[in-house]
C-alpha cells in the first residue's frame, strides 16, 4: 500500500473516531472536534494597523434614504415600543431591551450602536 493511501486510511478512521491531529510547526494539538482543528490552523498574526484613518468614515450616513441617520434608524427599530423623535429623527426615547442582561433603557445616550464589522476593519 502507498504512503499517501495509508495516510489518507490513518486520516479517515481518526475522523471516524472524532480524533483530530494537527502538526503545526513544532505545535500539535490533538483534539476531539472538526472546529478545534480549524483553529488550530487558524493563522495568528500580529495586527496591521497602518492606512487606518477614522476621519475618511462619515458618521450619520442615511444609508435607506429616509432622513434619519443609521444609528437611528437602529433604535428605532430596536424599541419595544415606537421610539419618540424629534422632526429631525433624532431619537429622544423609548424603552430598549438588553438582550445581555436583561436591563430597560430609556434613555438612548445609553446605548451604543456597534459595527458588525469595526469600521477599523473595513
């Protein structure tokens, strides 16, 4: 039998039995899970921080056309009730919901509307 068809037979009876073996480097990391050798081969790598520059992303964009801004456009989405705004849609009140701890808020200054992906990142 080739080499690489017994590696490929060693392969599958270690899948078969949720056995998992990766060699990195010097590393091996041995686990019972697909995702953990997805990590395991994950890259890691120190951040690259240049060509970032906050001021080249506007704030407030009207991304729906509407008249009011993303953020409040979330808010009021997100209110478990009609959230009260001026005619500017600027958003004044409303009760939120924390999906996290359970807490009401009233008060939008309190809420932070974050990137799904960081603007940073973008």
């Amino acid at each position: 039998m080739s080499r690489s068809r017994s590696y490929q037979l060693t392969a599958a009876a270690e899948l078969a039995a949720g056995v998992f073996e990766c060699r990195i480097g010097l590393a091996e990391v041995r686990t019972g899970s697909a995702a953990g050798v997805a990590i395991a081969v994950t890259p890691v790598a120190n951040e690259v921080q240049d060509g970032y520059w906050r001021s080249l992303f506007s704030e407030g964009i009207d991304a729906d056309g509407d008249v009011c801004p993303t953020r409040a456009d979330v808010l009021i989405r997100s209110s478990t009730t009609p959230a009260q705004t001026s005619s500017r849609c600027e958003v004044v009140a409303g009760p939120w919901l924390s999906p996290h701890g359970g807490l009401t808020y009233s008060d939008p200054s309190q809420l932070e509307v974050d990137h799904v992906v960081s603007v940073k990142e973008a």
